[in-house]
C-alpha cells in the first residue's frame, strides 16, 4: 500500500510537471502567434507602400508620349523635355544637348545615333543617310565626327580674322540713322543722305 502511495505520488509530481511543461508551451506558441501577428502587420504595411510607390512609379515615369504629332516628345518625372531638331547648324551646341538628353533620360550611347538620326532634318538628313550607307556600324563618337566634320567649323574660316578686318566707313551718328524705325529710315531715303552713305 505505502508503495502504491508513493506511485500515485509519483505520478501525481510527474503530472504536475508535465502540466507546467505544457502552459510553458502554450505561453511560448501564444508569444510565438504573438509575433506572427506583428510581423503579418509589418509585412501588409510594406506591401502597401511597395504598391503605392510601384503605382506612382508606373503612373509618372512614362517614357515614350502616346501622341503620334510628338513623336520627338519624351516626358519624365519631373517635366517633359523635347529631343532637339538639327538642321545643320551649330552643330556642337546640339551634341552638347543630346548628350545632356541622353544623360538625363539614362539613354545608352548605343541608342544615341538610332534617337538622334530620327531627329535630323534638311541636310543634316541628306548628310546621314549617305553617312550610314558609308559606314558599317555608327557608334555614337563616330557619329558626332561625322557631324563636327560636316557641319562643324572650318578650320578655314577665321572669326577673329573677320573681325579684325572690319573697318569703320561712316561716323556713328549715320548708323544711328540707319538703326533708327523704318520712317526715319524712309525720310532719310527720301532725302538721299542714305545713298551718300553707300546703302
């Protein structure tokens, strides 16, 4: 009997632990369901934003213009910058812009000469197409030679030459005259002080 006692004791301490072994984890699963509630939270607000952030991206950085008129068009997050026409004139002031074009669009060289190309008009499109058939595989520096070479300053013409030339033929006071609106002008036709002056 004593020793049916001490079994029933026995088991009785071996219950009660296993009971407290089992609220122990019960409370940890609870802390464990605890932080998954958090971390579900944390993950739907992140989500949230990543979406939001997705849509405004997808809503204010378009690239391309859907109007076929401005095809030359391009419209970025901040304002709308158009791609600069060249006829052949300055020709470094618009290698100078398409550069800046293609940098502030993250435009690659290699696509450079294709976007410049469909921006060329009057002779600069004459001068490229005879330009392309010349040329195998146009890379962009190969590109803005040709253009320097062409439309560039000659290394025969002389600015400062020109201007040191320049000699004064008549007193200031005539070409005053001669800047004045195109009544006093017509007066002074008139009058023949102009054809004095050699005009």
């Amino acid at each position: 009997m004593e020793e049916a006692i001490r079994s029933l004791k026995e088991n009785g301490e071996k219950q009660a632990q296993d009971i407290r072994d089992i609220k122990k984890s019960m409370n940890d699963i609870n802390e464990i369901k605890e932080m998954i509630t958090a971390m579900s939270i944390k993950y739907d607000q992140v989500a949230s934003r990543v979406y939001e952030s997705h849509q405004e991206i997808e809503e204010t950085s378009q690239v391309w213009v859907q109007n076929p008129e401005s095809f030359n068009q391009f419209q970025t997050r901040y304002t709308r910058i158009d791609f600069p026409k060249f006829c052949g004139k300055d020709p470094l002031g618009w290698i100078y812009k398409c550069k800046r074009f293609f940098d502030y669009n993250a435009i690659e060289n290699g696509n450079g000469v294709k976007l410049a190309s469909l921006h060329l008009e009057n002779k600069a499109l004459q001068w490229f197409q005879w330009f392309e058939k010349c040329h195998n595989q146009i890379n962009w520096n190969t590109f803005k030679e040709g253009v320097v070479s062409r439309f560039g300053p000659n290394s025969y013409e002389d600015e400062m030459g020109d201007l040191t030339k320049l000699r004064q033929v008549t007193s200031v006071r005539a070409y005053q005259i001669c800047q004045k609106p195109s009544s006093l002008v017509a007066s002074l036709v008139a009058e023949g002080m102009i054809s004095r002056l050699g005009y």
